[in-house]
C-alpha cells in the first residue's frame, strides 16, 4: 500500500491540463469489442482503472498497439472466446469496476457473456438491475452462478430491438443497453436514458462505426441494429471531474490557477456549482481562469434558506464531485447542506475531516451539513485513509490546505482515477511525497 507525504499550507500558481475523462474511456474501450476492425483512441488517461481494462481486453486477444502517451489503436478480431468464458475472467472482472462495459458488447457479438458483481470504489451498493434487465428485454437469458458469484447471459439467437423504459438513468446501464443494441435486430428505444457527456461520446464513436441512431444528448435513444460496425478514430473529452477538482484546489488554496482546455461546452452546470460557494472563475477561450480569492462567501436561496447542493442526473451536478465541494465548503464563510443522492457510504469519509477540524453534522448516509471557517481556523493535519476514489481527492485538498503534514493511505484508489496527481500538483508548488 502506498501513501501520500503532504505538506500543507502552500499557495499554488500556474497551469494544468487535465487529463482524458476516466468514465467515457472505460466505454468506448469496452466498444472495440462489437467490431473485428481497428479502432484507435487518443487522449487515453493511462490510469489504473484504464490501464487493468487494456490488459483485460489483451487477456481476451484484443490486439493493443500504444502509438505513444494516450493514443491507442485495438483490434479485436481474434476473441479468445473460451477465455472470455473462464474463471479467471470473472475473477478478474469482479476487481474491476469497468469490466461491466464488455457485457453488452460480449452478448451482442457473441451470444454469451458473464457479468460478475463489480468491484471498484466502497460507496454503497451498486445496482446491475438495469443492465441484467435491459439485456433482458433484448431477449437475452440469464442466470445467477453462485460459485463464480456472477451471472451468465447467453441470446443463442441473437439479441432482438424492443422498447424499453429504465428503471434508473443509469449511465454505466444505458452505455452496456447501447452497445448490446448497436448489433441486435431490428430497433430499440430507450427512455429515461442517461445523457451525459460520456454517453454523447459513446454514441459518437458508434455512429462513427456505423451505427444508426438518433436522439443523441437526450433521454429518448431511437437505436437501429446494424449487422456489423467498423473501425473508427476517437479523441476523448478532458476530464470534467478533474476540471471540478482543480477548481476546488485552487479555492481552498486560495491559489490563482488556470485549467487548460477544458471543454466548456461539456462542463454543463459544475462552473456555476462552484460559484454558489463564492468561488469566482472566467471562462477564457476553452481555459478556466480561477483568481486568488481571500474569502469565500456561499450564498443562500432567493429566500434567504441555506443553500443545498446535490447531485443529478445529467444536466444536473455529477456525485462525484460533491466530496470535493463538500471540502471546500469547510473553508468557505457561511453554511451549505450537501445531499448525496446516489450512494449511501460516499459521505462517512467525514469523520476524517472532523478530526482535522473541519464543523460537519453527518445527518444520515446522504446528507451533511458543512459550517464554513471562512479560513480563520485551518485544517489541522492527520492521517487519513482513501476509501474510494473522489473521496481520496477531497481528502488531499483538505491535507493540501492544513497546517503541518499529512498522511494519506491506500492513494492506490486516487491512482485509480487521477494520473500522476502527485507530480502534476508538485509543478504548482506543491509539496506531495509518494511512499
């Protein structure tokens, strides 16, 4: 296990670029699958996350060639089916959040597939109801194999269009349903899809491939099978979780920051969400520009109530950066509710927090209510554990802001999510030791 030496209290200045988006490269990896032509990906993050579905898919025969940093080409046009069907691809599935993105390609190209309890980040329970039932009413069959502690999906005859309903807008759900149909039969509709950025994405690599679709950005998906796609180019959007992380970096740093190239038009309603905490930041061509501020004011409703922010569904705030939001709350002058819809174990990192200092009533699984310092008492430092990965993030914040030096444990989880954090938050002037 390794940790994080930070040492605290250093105002940063500078650039930084952030990296290709995690969620939107674990999906359109996974869609190399549903073609025996090559496909090649640029603006790749090589995290751990990434990096453990490359070699997964290499596991499986995909033929992976690395042009240089973040640009990938993939062919998979000689599947090792016996292994994509082996015990060892479960168990190796099952450590790997991402691993759900090859079911739907894996079904729908080969008529069988199996799809393990997902591993990945401790923040609750994590439902496969809307993807098994999706799979579901493509025709698809399944059956729950309590040795391997997966399920086995098999359509012997090939998956079929239907409409459709989700039950959640799930987007990992949606993005396994899209991929399953871009092969099927006939045509699918799905309603109350997710529309995020990362399935716009996707769908723009599909199309690219040859799929036919419409109703892209929305939450109606009119998807009409085809009976192969082909190979495809793709650029990745920059990160908008680390773009929101860096913007709660330079506020509890009170540090001037520029975010290069951020994608502005994909950054839907993150930049005003930080601006309800009093962080002011300027859209410059696609950069963000975030002044060095002395103090931080949240504002309250038109009514004067304390100002809530949770998370929704796209276009509305994503969970994960609500840890990062709630860290920089403590510092903040005044009080904000922060309501974590999705996952009921993301907020019991508080407790860490409170241990440094920082005013939070933990009100129940979902809810906290942050007190601002307005900077007048720091965060003390303390030794902290990363249970998952955006709470690890908030954490090195909080470290990053307090007086004396921290501990940060298990940072393999904030390697699963941010490259080479360590380094690039160094070149601001920071002071971040790996052990």
């Amino acid at each position: 296990m390794s940790s994080f030496i930070v040492e605290g209290g250093r105002q940063l200045s500078g650039e930084i670029v952030p990296q290709g988006a995690k969620n939107e490269a674990l999906q359109v990896i996974s869609a190399v699958l549903l073609t025996s032509e090559t496909v090649r990906i640029s603006n790749v993050p090589e995290i751990l996350d990434v990096k453990n579905l490359i070699a997964l898919l290499q596991d499986m025969g995909v033929k992976v060639t690395r042009h240089s940093k973040g640009d990938y080409s993939f062919q998979a046009d000689e599947i090792d089916r016996a292994y994509a069907e082996s015990e060892e691809f479960v168990r190796k599935c099952a450590a790997l959040r991402g691993s759900v993105m090859v079911v739907g390609p894996l079904l729908t190209r080969f008529g069988e597939a199996w799809f393990p309890k997902p591993g990945g980040d401790k923040i609750g329970r994590r439902r496969v109801d809307t993807h098994i039932e999706g799979f579901a009413k493509l025709g698809a069959r399944y059956e729950y194999d309590s040795t391997r502690r997966a399920y086995h999906l098999t359509a012997p005859d090939g998956l079929k269009g239907c409409y459709m309903l989700l039950d959640e807008a799930s987007v990992t759900g949606t993005a396994n349903i899209i991929m399953a149909c871009s092969l099927a039969k006939g045509t699918t509709t799905i309603y109350n899809a997710a529309c995020e950025p990362y399935v716009q994405q996707l769908c723009a690599i599909l199309q690219k491939m040859g799929s036919m679709m419409v109703g892209v950005g929305s939450n109606k998906l009119q998807i009409s099978g085809v009976k192969r796609l082909k190979g495809a180019k793709h650029i990745i959007l920059p990160d908008m979780i680390e773009v929101g992380s860096f913007i709660g970096l330079a506020a509890i740093t009170r540090s001037e920051l520029t975010i290069k190239n951020v994608s502005w038009e994909n950054l839907g309603i993150i930049p005003e969400a930080f601006r309800r905490l009093g962080v002011k930041l300027e859209q410059k061509g696609d950069d963000i520009y975030v002044p060095a501020q002395e103090s931080y004011e949240i504002e309250s409703f038109i009514d004067g109530s304390i100002m809530t922010i949770s998370d929704a569904p796209w276009p509305g705030l994503t969970p994960d950066l609500l840890s990062v939001m709630l860290v920089v709350a403590t510092q903040c002058k005044g009080s904000v509710l922060i309501h974590q819809k999705m996952f009921e174990s993301r907020l019991f990192f508080v407790d860490k927090l409170i241990d440094m200092g920082a005013q939070i009533i933990l009100c129940d699984p979902h809810r906290a209510v942050v007190i601002g310092h307005d900077h007048e008492h720091t965060l003390k430092a303390g030794k902290m554990v990363s249970p998952d990965i955006r709470a690890g993030i908030a954490m090195l914040l909080a470290a990053m802001s307090a007086n004396g030096t921290s501990q940060i444990d298990n940072i393999e989880q904030i390697d699963r999510g941010y490259e080479n954090i360590d380094l690039r938050l160094n070149a601001l002037g920071a002071s971040i030791k790996r052990i």
